[in-house]
C-alpha cells in the first residue's frame, strides 16, 4: 500500500504538480460550489451567499487554469527524453549518431559487458526540446567500420507518444539481420531500415579520433547543463567526460555554473568534477573569476559530502597557494571598479585560515620554526583581507586575529624558559594578538561576530596566561 511514509519528496512533489490541482478542482465543483448555490437558493437577497457563490467560481477558474499551465509545461516546455539499448551486435559493430537534426540530441555509449558471448550493446539516449516539437523520427546508423563494403543500416524510429520516459530495447537478430523493437506493451520487427554507404556514415562523424560520444567544438551551454543535471548518473558522468575534453575552451561555462547563486548540487557537482577530470595540465584557477573561486572554497564546508570533497580535492590538487594567488589577482583587478568583494574575500580568507591551522597542528607537533612562520603568514595575510571589504563587514575577518594569538599562545609553551615558566615575550606577543582581535570585535561588533567562545577564551587570556596549549589536537 503506497502511504506518505513510503514516497520520497521529488515523488510526493510530482504527485502534487500532477494530481494537487484537478483534486482541489474536483472538491470545489463538487462539494463547495453545490453547497453555495443551495444557499444561495434559500436566501437569494444574502450578499455573503452571493459572495462564496461567486467565489466559488473564481478558485474553481483560477484552478482550471493552473492546470493548463503546469499541462503545457510539463508537456510543451520540458525536454523530452526516449532512452534505450541496441542488443546483440557483432563485436566489431559500431553505434552512431545518425542523420538528425541539430535540435534532435542523441548520445550513445559502448558496453562490452557481452563480450565473453561474443555481443556487443549500446545504451542510446534521445532527447528533444518536448514531445510535440522537432523531428518525429530517430536515425541510427549501425555500421562495421573494419570492411570497405561492410554492413551499414540506417534505423528509422518512430518517436510515439508511449515511448517517452521509458527505456526501450532494439534486439539484433544477426542471422536474419532483424532488428525487433521491444517497448512496453509492444514488440515491433519492422523498425524501417535503410541500405547506407560507409561514406555517408562517416559525413556524419566529427574529425580526428572516433569518439563514442561528441563533443561539439562550440559547447551548447543549455544542453549540457541538462546532461550533467540529468536523473541517470551514467549521463552525468559522461557529460562531466564531455566537458573536460574540452579543456580551455569549457571554463567560461564553468566559470558561470560556479558564479550563479542559483546553480543547484547537480550542476556543481558536475563541473567541479570535470574540472578535477582536466588534471594539472590546465591552470584553471587563473582564469576562473573571483565569484567561481569563492564558490569553490565555501562549497569545502557545503552539506553536500560529495560536493565538499569535490571541492576539497580541487585545491588540494591546484594546492591552496595557487588558489589564493589567483583569488588575491581578482580582488585586486577589480578592487576599484564598484564590484562587491566582501564574500570572495571571505573566501580567501577562509583559505588562508584553513591552511593556517591546519600548519599550526603540524608546528605543535613537530615544533619546526619553518612551520610557524608559514602559519603566522597565513593568518596575517587573512587578516590583510578585510582591506577589500566594506567598513561594517571587516569584523568578520577578525577570527584571523583569534587563530594567530592563539598561535603565538602555543609557541609560547614550546619555547618556554629554563624556569619553567612561558617565555615572557612570546606570552607578551599573545596577549598583544589577543587584545587586538578583542579591539577588532569590540561592541557592538561582537554581536555581528557569532563566537562569544573566542572573545571568552581571549579575555581568559589576557588575564591569566595559560601554561598548555589552548586548542590541543
């Protein structure tokens, strides 16, 4: 029995788009209008009757056309999807894109998981601006690309209304070289096919070495947000694919992906994995913008796990350096220009931080000099970012401030005197740190802050200096 408790949100938001309106409309004109107009019969005079009765027939309007607009949304202006697999071809047969039009998409992808019975298959998608609009009929071209004079057909499918959202299967019979469509409900022997020349076959195919999907030279932007948006996970994987061997010529559209606020988990996910699928060959944290930049930094935190770790492995493969610099570039090239800077140099900052303490974990436990340096260095730099922030925003830097005081605090202890007690200039050094991070988020700042547990633990500080490391790993 299907309750609430079994459906998950996207099926109980498509049960309400499809089914929420004509339930209301079958209620209104069945249940409230009927019982408005008996009483509107009794008491014809009544204006409060006259109102519901009329009001009645307004919801029961409003509902009417709510229902033609979501009909002829879901049904003119989603793009419509027919998907399948071709079954039973000779090993050293091939799958192509055939002599469609540019606004009929098809995409195909090699399985060998037959191999050992001698088979081949090939899972195919096809997809159109919706199901009333564009081409009503699929080419396929099957070919063997190993003989001069070899088998080529060109396969004619009929795009019928019940083929939509489902997956079909075209079965090769290579003895009577028979293809039968099996659909739901349906098995069809005489999908139309046509004798065509290896020549004509290869017109069709792009130049250079024989990809099984294509990428176009000049990226459509629109149809690959969709792939890598798309419910079937092999689609996404292949297009993030798609989009790497691009290379160069694929970071303007992911750049954009990354700077839209709007830009959901699927479509982020997607680039920042082709970016990773690129390697180190592309230096594409220099010609991505401040905006994708931050995106990337914010999104190591995100509660997506598999978006953070994407981003995660993006800087560490880049290394945070090189994302800082680039980040650094961009706030100063556009630092005079009326270009709101304070999230993406929050961004940075938050980089430099995170490296920070990360270096400061490593110094309490090797106690290298070096380590402490480029600790002290990272959190000066982080807080050198609020010079790109508004006046009111720059309170948000200061937790840099807390991280370095409590760095020096730290060395305090390493290096502490032969009587035992911390060193009185690098205790000296804390305090100082502390106290200006205090200043830095003084009231009414603190408000804006959100840590009362650093401004308690820096006060602490300050009037009485501990003797053990402040934030032990």
């Amino acid at each position: 029995m299907l309750t609430l408790a079994t459906i998950s949100p996207p099926e109980f938001t498509k049960l309400i788009q499809d089914y929420g309106a004509p339930a209301l409309l079958v209620f209104v004109t069945s249940v409230t209008l009927p019982i408005s107009v008996i009483q509107l019969k009794k008491d014809p005079s009544s204006k409060l009757h006259k109102a519901i009765y009329v009001s009645n027939w307004a919801v029961a309007g409003a509902l009417m056309l709510c229902i033609v607009i979501t009909y002829s949304i879901v049904h003119f202006r989603q793009p419509a999807v027919i998907k399948g697999e071709i079954v039973g071809l000779p090993m050293e047969y091939e799958v192509r894109n055939g002599a469609n039009p540019d606004d009929l998409y098809f995409y195909c992808r090699k399985d060998d998981s037959d191999a050992r019975k001698g088979y081949v298959k090939y899972h195919w998608l096809a997809m159109k601006e919706s199901k009333f609009n564009g081409p009503q009929t699929l080419s396929i071209f099957v070919y063997d690309p190993t003989s001069n004079v070899g088998y080529s057909k060109e396969l004619k499918l009929k795009l019928e209304d019940s083929y939509y959202e489902q997956s079909l299967v075209i079965d090769y019979n290579a003895k009577k070289g028979i293809f039968t469509l099996i659909a739901p409900g349906k098995q069809d022997s005489n999908i139309e096919t046509d004798d065509v020349s290896s020549s004509r076959v290869r017109s069709f195919m792009p130049d250079g070495p024989e990809p099984v999907v294509y990428a176009a030279s000049s990226l459509d932007e629109d149809l690959m947000k969709r792939r890598l948006e798309s419910s079937d996970p092999m689609i996404r994987r292949d297009a993030r694919i798609d989009l790497a061997k691009l290379g160069l010529d694929a970071l303007p559209f992911i750049d954009k992906a990354l700077a839209d606020t709007n830009s959901g988990p699927a479509l982020l996910l997607g680039v920042l994995r082709a970016l990773d699928l690129m390697g180190d060959n592309i230096s594409s944290e220099s010609q991505l913008s401040g905006k994708a930049l931050k995106t990337i930094v914010f999104s190591e935190s995100a509660d997506n796990a598999d978006i953070g770790k994407a981003a995660q492995d993006y800087i560490a493969k880049r290394s945070p350096l090189s994302v800082h610099n680039a980040l650094t570039a961009w706030l100063k090239a556009n630092q005079h220009k009326g270009v709101r800077l304070n999230d993406i140099a929050l961004a940075d900052k938050d980089l430099l931080c995170g490296e920070g303490r990360k270096t400061a974990s490593t110094y309490r436990l090797r106690q290298d000099s070096s380590l402490f340096a480029e600790a002290s260095r990272a959190f000066d730099q982080g807080w050198s970012d609020r010079q790109f922030a508004e006046q009111r925003e720059q309170v948000y830097f200061a937790d840099a401030l807390y991280d370095w005081g409590l760095l020096l605090a730290d060395r305090a202890v390493i290096e502490k005197g032969k009587s035992g007690a911390n060193g009185p200039q690098l205790v000296q050094a804390a305090k100082d740190k502390f106290r200006e991070f205090l200043n830095a988020v003084e009231m009414p700042k603190s408000l804006l802050y959100g840590h009362p547990d650093q401004i308690k633990q820096a006060k602490a500080y300050l009037n009485n200096s501990a003797t053990g490391f402040l934030n032990p790993d």
